[in-house]
C-alpha cells in the first residue's frame, strides 16, 4: 500500500511538471509570435486602431479559422482588445486576419466560383454588377469596382458592360461618401469612357463628375480620378462645351495644386485649347493672380512648356473679325487679360539672371512674337 502511494505521488509531480512546461512553452512561443510580428513591420504595428475615426470593420463570422493567411498581407483593422502579448489577443488578431482574407475571396469567389481569370465571362460581370448595386458594405464594392475596372479596360468587355446596364449602376456610386469607393467609380467609368456609345450615354454625369471633381479635397485621389475621366470625354470636341463654366475652376486648380494635378489639368486644357470653338471661352476663363507667380520661381519644366503649349493653340486659334471690338468682350483678371500683360512674364523669364534653361526661354520668346502678331498687333509699335 505504501508503495503504491509513493507511485501516485510521483506519477502526479510528472504529469504537473509535464502541464507546467507546456505553458512556459505556449507563452514563450507567444511572445516570439508577437516579436517577429513587430519586427516585420506586420500587424504588430497596429495596436488599438479601433479607437482610430474611419476604421472599418467586417461582420464576416469567426466559424474558419485555420483559413490560409498567406493572402492577408495588406492592411488589415484588428479590434481595440486584440493587444499585443496576451493570448487572447493573438487569437484575436489571427481571427480578423482571416475575416479580410475571407473578405477579399468572398467578392472573387461570387463572381467566378470556378476561375481565377482576371478577365471574366459576361455572366461574371453580371454577378459582380449585381453586388455593386445590392450591397452596402465599403470593403465588397471596392473589390467589386476594382475587378469591374481591370475588365473595363479591355475593348470588347466596354460594350458587354454597358449592354448589362453597368453605367447607370457604376454611376450611382458617384453619390456615396466614402471617398476610396467614389475614386473607384470613377476608375470604373474613366475605363469605360474610351468608347463612343458609352461617352454618349455617360454625358450625362459630367456635370456631376465635374462639381465633385472641384470640391473634393485638393490633390486627393478622387480629384485626380474626376480629372482623368473629364479628361477622357474632352478627347473628341462633342461634350466640351459642358465644361465652359468650370474653365475658371480648372485654372484655379492648376495654380494651387501640386505637381501631379498640374499635369492633370494641363491636359484637360490642351485638350479644350486645341477646339477653336472653345478659344472665347478659355479666354473669357477668370485666371488667380498666381497664374503669373509660376514663371518666377523654380517651377518644374515640363509644366511651363506644356502650360506654353495651351497658350499657343489658344492664340492660333484666335480669330478677330475686322474691326471687332475685343477689348471689351473680356473682364479684368480673364486669361485675355493675362496674355495681354505677358510680356511681363517673358521679360522674367528672359532676363539674365532668369534660372530658366534655354528651351524654355526660346519657347517663350517665340510664343511672345506670335502672341504680338496674331492677337495683339495693335501693341506691336
């Protein structure tokens, strides 16, 4: 009997110490988890993002959890408890990290259960236009807009989309406040837009693009999206008069935008300057102050001699009548009244001490003779 007890006594310190390391195995295993996490730069570096404005969270259930994550590598919002060093709160984390993975597969798998083309069939797209109309949820139709605008960008899916009525469903986006899936529409539309019969049926949005494209926030994605898509209806000379009251807009975009909207709205100009039936209005446009401000500092190249450019369709295209009173049909502070006075700005640029490289002070001094000789021969003395 004594023997026996002293059995028990030893089988019981074994299976304790057995039970005692495998926790120290499991909180230590935990901890590297979590390092390797922080040192990647990978989810450990988000850390009570719940309590961050904007986060958006998936109601995606919990039931699959040995998902592979090997997908989940973009950003993904994890729950204020979801903390670092607790095993709760890796479980936790590991749990949100394959609801966005399930998220991303779930917009996929309903448009082409059976192919991982990224080119789907006209019974895909159908599916895909069928979210975009019935869902709510931001993450579902930004996937659904991204796999509509990679298919929009090929020829013969344009017309099966619009045969579906995708226009009207893509453009009833236009209307939501988030602004990552307005951006997409736009993208959408944009893709779409290179096509006859769609710019016919898509003028009808462009006012409506082209209000939003003025009043979102200056240089954001979705501004820049509006001018790329109002860039691509402008291409032919049908719809451009929709834009003649936004000409003072665009102007006023261009001098206080950066770099990458000044290129954007340089090429919905050449593309309005190269119409002549579009010359009065560019040069009825009001113009900032700061227009003239960009030839005195050190403003990107590219920029003068693509602005120079428009200048000069602009004044090719300008045709007086004979005796015609111009100097009254153009207010104070216009684009008439700016090249009137450019001379001012060419004197800068082709002073001396001008930091301006010689191809530019060519273009401009060429541009002056010409500005002097075809719309202002009256100052020539």
């Amino acid at each position: 009997m004594g023997y026996a007890r002293k059995v028990g006594w030893v089988t019981a310190g074994l299976v304790i110490g057995a039970g005692a390391c495998y926790c120290i195995y499991r909180l230590a295993r935990g901890r590297k988890q979590n390092k390797e996490e922080m040192a990647e730069g990978g989810p450990g570096d988000v850390d009570d993002v719940g309590d961050c404005p904007g986060a958006r969270y998936n109601d995606w259930s919990d039931d699959d959890d040995d998902d592979d994550n090997s997908e989940s590598k973009g950003i993904v919002w994890y729950p204020p408890w979801a903390r670092i060093g607790t095993e709760a709160g890796t479980r936790a984390r590991a749990r949100a990290r394959a609801r966005a993975t399930r998220a991303r597969r779930a917009v996929q798998k309903r448009a082409s259960p059976n192919s991982d083309d990224t080119i789907l069939s006209p019974q895909e797209l159908q599916k895909v236009l069928c979210l975009v109309e019935m869902s709510e949820k931001p993450y579902i139709l930004e996937a659904a807009l991204i796999a509509l605008g990679n298919n929009a960008a090929y020829a013969f899916n344009r017309d099966i989309i619009r045969d579906l009525g995708g226009l009207p469903i893509v453009a009833k986006i236009l209307n939501t406040r988030d602004p990552i899936v307005k951006e997409k529409a736009l993208i959408v539309l944009n893709n779409l837009s290179v096509n006859a019969e769609n710019q016919r049926r898509l003028k009808i949005y462009m006012n409506q693009v082209c209000d939003d494209t003025i009043t979102s926030r200056l240089n954001s994605s979705v501004q820049l999206a509006g001018l790329r898509l109002l860039t691509n209806m402008t291409v032919t000379n049908e719809y451009q008069h929709m834009l003649a009251n936004s000409i003072s807009d665009f102007f006023r975009l261009f001098s206080a935008g950066n770099e990458e909207t000044k290129f954007q709205v340089l090429k919905l100009l050449l593309n309005l300057a190269e119409n002549p039936a579009m010359t009065r209005e560019l040069l009825r446009a009001q113009v900032p102050s700061s227009l003239g401000s960009l030839f005195n500092k050190k403003e990107n190249k590219e920029i003068i001699l693509k602005l120079l450019v428009v200048f000069e369709n602009i004044n090719d295209n300008c045709k007086w009548e004979e005796n015609e009173p111009t100097q009254n049909q153009f207010s104070q502070g216009s684009l008439f009244s700016f090249l009137k006075d450019f001379q001012v700005c060419a004197d800068k640029i082709l002073g001396i001490e001008s930091h301006h490289d010689f191809l530019v002070k060519v273009k401009v001094g060429k541009f002056t003779a010409k500005l002097a000789e075809n719309m202002f021969p009256n100052s020539q003395e």
